[in-house]
C-alpha cells in the first residue's frame, strides 16, 4: 500500500503530458475522495466540475489559462478539474468574520490539495492553475458573471519517462517552531 510520504513525494506539478486517454471514472474517484477534505465548521463551499475532451468550449478554458502569459504546457491538457467556490454556511461565514480570516479559502486549498494527492494514487498527473481570466474562465464555464471559480486543477497522464524531480522546498529547521 502506498504511504503518504510517498504520496507527497511523488506528486509534482506536471508540465508534460502524454496523449492518453484518463478515464472519466478516475476522476470521478478523484473527486469523491476530495470530497472528504476537512473544511471550516464542515462548510465545504464547492464544487468540482470535471471538464471532459468532448466539451465544446474546452479551447477556450484553455485558452483562459494562457490568457496571463503562463501555462503553455496545458495545449496537450484535455481534463480538467475546476474547483468552484460556493456558499459554505453562516458558522464559518461568522467563524472566519471574527478571526480576520478568509476559511473558504483555505477550504478550497485542501481540496486542491486532496485532489491532487488522490490522482497521484490514481497514477495521475495533476498541476494546479491558479493563474487565469476568471471572466474567461466563467465565460467557458457558462458559469455567468457571479460564479467564483478558485481554482483549476490540470489531469492527465504525464508523459513518458517525464522525471520526479528532486523536491525545492525550505529546510524544516526554518519553517518547523518547535515551541516546548
Ligand atoms: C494555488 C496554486 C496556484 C498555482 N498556479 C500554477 C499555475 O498557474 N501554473 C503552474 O504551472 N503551476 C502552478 N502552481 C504549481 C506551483 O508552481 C507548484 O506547486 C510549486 O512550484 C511546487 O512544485 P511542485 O508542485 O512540483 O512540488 C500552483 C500551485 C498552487 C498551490
């Protein structure tokens, strides 16, 4: 059985894709076990759209993550996850209110992560867009004007022999306070 550790080692951003077909019930997997992210007085404020090949205005989602100059890898990307921010309820609305801080945020930054952590056990690549159009993206969504998407989360199959690469990270004794 794969651990967490090696989870957490082997997931990277994947730049290269290969032409492979990724399977809609993957998905599916994906996001059911995402699902079960913790969030904020158990808000969960989203939802995850699974954009397949066949939709029409994949292009032009595309196209809304190219839009600021980033991300040419995603041209040979055909599934997507898109993490929608919805209403989460009134006790996070309050809890987050009154400790200054924005929790539907961090909710959805679980989610990505469990995400892409499940479509490493999937044996999936994933690369989380934060930098895109959001008028593009609702435009290719049909999402209207209101609708809040945070997050787009790129799936596919990497391309062969594309590389772990060695993690950059900072060293633990700068970010790891042990307070006793
Ligand atoms: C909120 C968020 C937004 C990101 N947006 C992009 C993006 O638009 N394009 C991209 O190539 N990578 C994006 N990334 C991936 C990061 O660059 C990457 O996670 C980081 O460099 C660490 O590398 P690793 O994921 O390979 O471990 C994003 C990551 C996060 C968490």
């Amino acid at each position: 059985m794969v651990t967490f550790r090696e989870l957490a080692l082997n997931r990277q951003s994947t730049r290269s894709f290969s032409d492979k077909e990724v399977e809609l019930d993957k998905l599916k997997r994906i996001c059911e076990v995402a699902s079960l992210s913790p969030s904020s007085c158990n808000s969960q404020p989203w939802k995850m759209h699974i954009v397949r090949p066949i939709y029409p205005k994949i292009a032009d989602l595309r196209k809304a993550c190219q839009a600021v100059g980033l991300n040419p890898f995603l041209d040979k990307v055909s599934n997507f996850i898109v993490v929608e921010q919805t209403f989460g309820n009134m006790k996070s609305k309050a809890g987050g209110f009154f400790s200054n801080n924005d929790l539907n945020s961090i909710d959805l930054g679980i989610l990505a992560a469990h995400i892409c952590l499940a479509a490493e056990e999937e044996g999936l690549g994933t690369c989380m867009i934060g930098s895109f159009r959001n008028k593009i993206v609702n435009k290719a969504m049909n999402f209207g004007a209101f609708r809040r998407v945070r997050l787009i989360v790129a799936v596919g199959y990497a391309a062969d022999g594309y590389e772990i690469r060695k993690k950059t990270r900072k060293n633990a004794e700068d970010i790891i306070d042990v307070i006793e």
